[in-house]
C-alpha cells in the first residue's frame, strides 16, 4: 500500500507495512491429519432443508426438483462468484445499497450507503502538521485501530524519514496527520483504500536507533469519552 505524504515543503511516495501481520492457522482433524476446504456445487437451500428428514434423500432431490443437473451437482470448483440474491435465493440485478444505524434507543435507522475513496495516494498529499501531542494523553483521548509502519523506497526517502523520526523522537510527542480535499484543500478523514474506513485522526510516532529510524502510523476511528461519574465528578453528599 503507498502513501504520499508531505512535510514541511518536501513530500515522497512511500510505503504502509502493517504493524501486526495476520497469523497462519492450521485445521487438524481429532486423529491429527490436515484439514483442507473445498467448494462444491450443491442444491437449492430450502428444497435440501425440506427433505432433509428423508431416508432417501438423494431419489426425493431427484423427484422434488426438476431441474437438477446429475451430472454438474457435486462436482469440485476451484472459483467463485458472488451474486446479490433475495429471500428467494433468485439473483437481483439492480439494487442500492444502505448503511444500517442501531440509535440509542435500539432503533433501526437507514441512509444510502455513500462511496468513500481512498485519499492517503493523491496528487494532493497527506501532511504531517506541526501539532504535537503528548502519547499518554494520546492513548488516553483516543482508541486506535490500526497502525502502519511507514517505509523508504530508495536513499532519499531514506533520508526524508529518519529525519521525521529524529525529531519525533527528541520531542518525545507524536504529530498529528491529516489528508486534503484534492478540490477543496480542506482536512479531512484518511482513507487508505476505496470503500474503507474513515481515520478521522491519525497520528505519527517516530523512533530512531543509531543510523535506524521507526515511522509507525496509527490510526483512530473512535474517541474514548469518559462520563462525570466514573471520573469521580462532584457529589453534593
């Protein structure tokens, strides 16, 4: 994934590595040997719930749907295609799409889900601001979902980056990153790709070691609010 990202009057093409990789699983039978998946072509949902009890419920399929295909049912696939179907399990072509709002109350409301792009790769690039942040106060304001390490692509990202990171870590405080409006220039939530989530803060943490320097973004989507009564507010008794 790339970023371009400004600072001061300098700005580069670089690369967002995910802090935390996803861990490999492996699927044993209780006997210890390998569990594979594998696709295969099956029946009509509801017809296969409704004979399920069958004794024979290879011959009921046969009898109950005219349409079977002896010959394709049961065979293995190596792909796939996600269709958009209705209750009916029949195929919808045209549809809209909506965001689903649970309030407070538990009511349900609707809005029409709207596409959001990316914008952490534009000609405008993200910035990192000149407004420092303490990390404690950091970690305590806000809840962060995802981070990335930002990386050089040759010697003079190389050089642009440890230089962000020296100074990061000499101050001891993270910096705060925002995207822009390419039409606007106004701020706005990072974006890291289309239809994904909106970062509406972002913050920048730099590390360096010798001639080795750490750039980790993190990224928040919710901010942690603490009611009066669990942070000890007057009590008049």
């Amino acid at each position: 994934m790339k970023i371009h990202l400004a600072f001061e009057n300098t700005d580069a093409d670089l690369d967002l590595i995910p802090t935390h990789k996803r861990k490999k699983r492996i699927r044993r039978t209780p006997n210890g040997g390998e569990v594979i998946r594998q696709r295969y072509i099956v029946l009509d949902v509801k017809k296969g719930n409704e004979v399920s009890k069958e004794e024979n419920i290879i011959e009921k399929l046969k009898t109950l749907d005219d349409d079977i295909d002896i010959e394709l049912v049961g065979k293995y696939i190596k792909s796939t295609t996600r269709i958009v179907a209705n209750e009916d399990f029949e195929p919808v072509y045209n549809y809209r799409k909506y965001d689903v709002l649970i309030q407070p109350d538990k009511s349900i409301k609707e809005r029409p889900h709207q596409l959001t792009l990316g914008n952490t790769n534009q000609s405008v690039p993200v910035r990192i601001t000149n407004e420092l942040i303490d990390p404690k106060d950091c970690m305590r304001k806000y809840f962060f979902r995802k981070s990335y390490f930002i990386t050089h692509t040759n010697g003079l990202t190389f050089k642009f980056l440890y230089d962000i990171a020296k100074r990061l870590s000499e101050s001891g405080k993270f910096a705060r990153v925002d995207a822009y409006d390419p039409k606007t220039k106004k701020r706005q939530p990072l974006v890291l790709y289309d239809s994904g989530r909106k970062f509406p803060r972002a913050y920048l943490e730099g590390k360096i070691k010798s001639s080795s320097y750490c750039l980790i973004l993190h990224l928040s989507d919710q901010e942690v609010k603490v009611s009066e009564t669990q942070m000890g507010g007057d009590n008049d008794n």
